[in-house]
C-alpha cells in the first residue's frame, strides 16, 4: 500500500525560495561588471575580483549574497557618484545661470551708456551756455559721473556726499567766472574757502537736493536690480558645489551603483527613490531659499 506524502505550502514556497537563491547566486557573472567598471570609471583591473566574492568585504554595498564588488572598487564607485551628481547639477543650472549673467552683463552696459550719454549732455550744455568755464568744469563732471556708475556695481559710497562733492568743485568756478569775472586768478587757499562756504551759501538753491534725490532714486533701483542678478549667481554656484554629508554620500552610492555589485549594470533606479536622495542631500541648501 503506497503512502501519499502531503507537503504543505509554506514548505513548498521555502524550498522554491532556496532554489532560486541557488540559482540567482550561480548565475552571478562579474564579466560585464569588469568591462563596464573598466570603460566608464576607468578603474585598474587589479581591483576587480576574478569570481564573485562574499558580499562583507564592503561597506555600503553590502549583501547576504556573493558580490562582484571590492572596497577599492567602492571607492571608486563613491567618486563616479560625487561626478555624476555634480555634473548632473551643473548641466541643470548652467542654462539659468547664463541667462541670469548674460542679463547682468546687458544691464550694467546699459546703464553704463546712458550714465556716458548723460555725462556728455550736461558737457555740451556748459560748453554752450558758460564757453569760459567749460574746460574747467570737465573733471568735476567726470568725477560725479563715475561715482554714479561705481554705485551701481556695488561700490559703498554715499550719493549724496558725491553730488555735494561737485557742487563744492563747481562753485568756486561759477564764482570766478560769472560772479566775479574781474579775478585773473584764484589761490588755492582762497578756492578752498569758497568751497567750504558753499552749503551756507546756497548759490544753487534747490538743485543739489533735487539732484541727490533724483540720482538717489534712480542709481538706488539700479544698483538693487543688479546686486539681485549677481546673488542669483553665487546661489547657482552654491548648488553647483555640493558639499557631501557621509549619509549623501551612502545614499549616492547605494542608487547609482550599488546594483554593479550584483551584476545589475543597466538597472536604474526609480524616481522616487531619486528624488528622495536628492531632497536628503540638499537639506543644508534649504537655508538659501529666502535668498532665492
């Protein structure tokens, strides 16, 4: 009489479970985890293992199974990851960070020009109305000028202190030549009391306000617009240069080339798992978002 032997199916589940442990482990081939390790991380063969090896040999990419994997060739896994990262962030932010700079740069000539073309009107202006003085009148003009453009781009100097500057160096000239044009020559000790009077004396009345607050109004938005155009650069460059934590770094590893280990060269990893490596390596950037 033949007995029926009964296996019940968790039995059955384990025993397909080991046998395709079996398998899986005795189809592990690091041939193609060589070439790819060779070809793309230019790794010196003498890393590679000739046969899969046990997976405690490394330190991320550890596994109960065999591994295709050395600790050199972990290391120089953790190095293609930090490049692959930082490439990928450059390539994401070049294009912004062009457009940012190319604006920059537009903005700061223009600028540039229309402070030119001012600077040669009020030239004109004196060179047609007041002939005698003109020439005399050209450095102070330049010097107000440029004062203007180099607050702009940053320079810490007060509009109103500049702007009081030219009209200290203008009256004296105004003096000699239309007030008291009998004067053949002024000392230098006599044009500095001139100038040191001109506040009390007030011979442009309203002008020096009404200038210092229209240049005051219009270099300030100026200067404001580009200082935002250049901080949006240094926070591209911040992101740029990602400075890995040991966990960022763990984590790069483990999703970009932790699969090589187990002869998984082609598999990618999922979005979401990307994504949430990424928001871990970038938690110290949060601190540039007002910024931004």
């Amino acid at each position: 009489m033949g007995m029926r032997m009964h296996i019940s199916p968790c039995v059955s589940a384990v025993v397909l479970l080991c046998l395709l442990g079996v398998t899986i482990e005795s189809r592990l081939n690091c041939d193609e985890v060589k070439k790819v390790f060779q070809l793309r991380l230019n790794g010196p063969s003498l890393w590679l293992p000739e046969t899969p090896r046990s997976g405690s040999c490394v330190q991320v990419c550890t596994s109960k199974n065999t591994t295709c994997c050395t600790r050199k060739m972990e290391e120089q896994y953790q190095s293609a990851a930090h490049r692959d990262i930082q490439k990928l962030l450059q390539m994401s932010s070049s294009t912004l960070k062009i457009l940012i700079s190319q604006n920059a740069a537009a903005f700061q000539e223009a600028f540039q020009n229309i402070i030119c073309q001012a600077e040669n009107n009020i030239k004109m202006l004196i060179r047609t109305t007041y002939r005698s003085m003109a020439f005399q009148t050209t450095a102070p003009i330049h010097e107000l000028f440029a004062n203007a453009a180099l607050f702009i781009i940053g320079s810490e100097i007060n509009v109103d202190e500049f702007v009081g500057r030219f009209f200290d160096s203008l009256f004296p000239l105004v003096y000699k030549h239309l007030i008291n044009p009998s004067l053949t020559d002024i000392s230098l000790d006599f044009t500095m009391c001139i100038r040191k009077t001109r506040k009390n004396l007030n011979p442009f009345g309203y002008l020096p306000k009404l200038i210092t607050s229209q240049m005051s109004k219009s270099l300030m938005a100026g200067h404001m617009f580009l200082q935002a155009l250049n901080l949006g650069i240094e926070i591209i460059n911040t992101t740029d240069h990602l400075q890995y934590t040991k966990e960022c770094s763990r984590a790069l590893l483990k999703m970009q080339y932790c699969s090589h280990c187990q002869g998984w060269t082609n598999h990618k990893p999922c979005t979401g798992y990307c994504l949430n490596v990424i928001r871990g390596c970038f938690a110290n950037m949060a601190e540039i978002d007002p910024h931004w």
